[in-house]
C-alpha cells in the first residue's frame, strides 16, 4: 500500500518554507529561492524543465527520489497559482507551461469549483472544494497502490500534519535565514505527533533529513 509522503521540501534554517509576497514574478515569495538552491543544480530539475546538465550528487538523489512511485500529487491553491477568489476564466494554468512536471493526477484544494484541466505528459488538475479529507480520498483512490505526495504549500503540509496523514518527510534545510514568510514548524509538535527522524545527509546545499511517523495511532488532533 502505498505511503502519504512529503518530499523536496525546502526549509531555511529558521524554519521558513516560503517568502512574503507571492506574486507572479515571485511564485516562492521573495527570497523564496534561496531554499531550493540546492534543488535548481541537480540533473532532475534540469530534464524536468527540458534542459541538459545538472550535478548527479546527493542532492540529485533525493529529488530524483521525490517523484519514484508518486501516483498522484496533493497541492494547495497557492501552489497552483497567485489568482485568488473566484476563478475568473480558465486561463491561468499553473507556473508550469503546456507540460507540468507532475504527469499524474493532481487534486488542488480550493473554495471555487472549476472543471479539471488536462494538461501534456499525464497531468490532469482536479479543483476539490470539499477540503483535505476529500482531496485525500480522491488522491489514494487514483494513486492506487503508488504514494501520494503532498506538494505544498505550507498551510497544507501542515493541515495533514496537523490531521495525523503524512507517513513520511523529506525536508531539504538550506543554509540561509529568511526571518519571515510562511513557518512550517510553528505551534507543530512534530515528536507528539510521532515522527522520528531516519535518515540525514549534509552536502554544499542543504542538509536533507528524512521524517517517518514511528506511531500511526497517535491522536494528531489532541496534540496540534
């Protein structure tokens, strides 16, 4: 059976996972960036984005990793797009151009309803407005025996924390101080919540710990 599993996940230091001001010049909010760095030089984002080159090195291993068995991705609606309210028309089809990386279903979390998108290489958006407990249900039925990856942003990573659903964390801390923007850890007790740390690797970019749920039965909702 497959795992609920965060992976890739950028965090500075003082345990910001994105900038202030999400626009479209800034989809990760200003100063954002500076927590993937250690993503940007390996060889995955390099094919994944059309292009030749990139590092094959530890860093390249883990975000190869982040997309091997993933049947279908969970994103929230800042993850899709800055357009805010009502979706105005269909226009706006997320960063990623004609052919995004994901090449599975994905269900992104909204208040609007509007009609799935079908996008090249296997992507398919699905707008769910019945909240995280929907989107979880459509993800693993379409996933199947493969993973669903919740890929952010924060306030949703946080809600399946928070609601006890994610068996796995792959965060990626990067040596850089943002001071402010969207903090990941706040109010989060991530030792009640039952994670343990299994896995950790230091390169030039980041320093790369892998979180697993130790105690399925742990009551999230008593702790958040």
């Amino acid at each position: 059976m497959g795992k609920v599993r965060v992976a890739a996940f950028g965090v500075s230091l003082d345990g910001f996972s994105a900038g202030i001001e999400q626009s479209l010049e800034n989809p990760l909010g200003k100063a954002g960036p500076e927590i993937f760095s250690w993503f940007f030089h390996t060889r995955t984002f390099r094919e994944m984005h059309g292009g030749e080159g990139g590092d094959l090195d530890a860093d390249d291993v883990f975000a190869k990793r982040s997309f091997e068995n993933v049947g279908a991705f969970i994103l929230g609606r800042n993850m899709f797009g800055p357009v805010r309210g009502p979706w105005p028309d269909d226009s706006w089809k997320g960063w990623w151009g004609e052919e995004p990386p994901y090449r599975t279903p994905v269900y992104v979390l909204t208040h609007h309803p509007r009609e799935p998108l079908v996008m090249k290489g296997g992507t398919t958006f699905h707008f769910v407005t019945g909240g995280i407990d929907e989107a979880l249900r459509l993800a693993k039925a379409a996933a199947g025996e493969k993973d669903v990856r919740i890929g952010g942003g924060v306030a949703t990573v946080r809600q399946y924390l928070q609601a006890g659903s994610i068996d796995a964390l792959h965060l990626a801390f990067a040596p850089v101080l943002l001071g402010q923007g969207e903090h990941l850890f706040h109010g989060l007790d991530l030792h009640a919540l039952g994670y343990a740390v299994t896995e950790r690797v230091a390169t030039e970019f980041a320093t790369h710990i892998v979180l697993e749920r130790s105690n399925s039965s742990v009551d999230a909702a008593a702790v958040s």
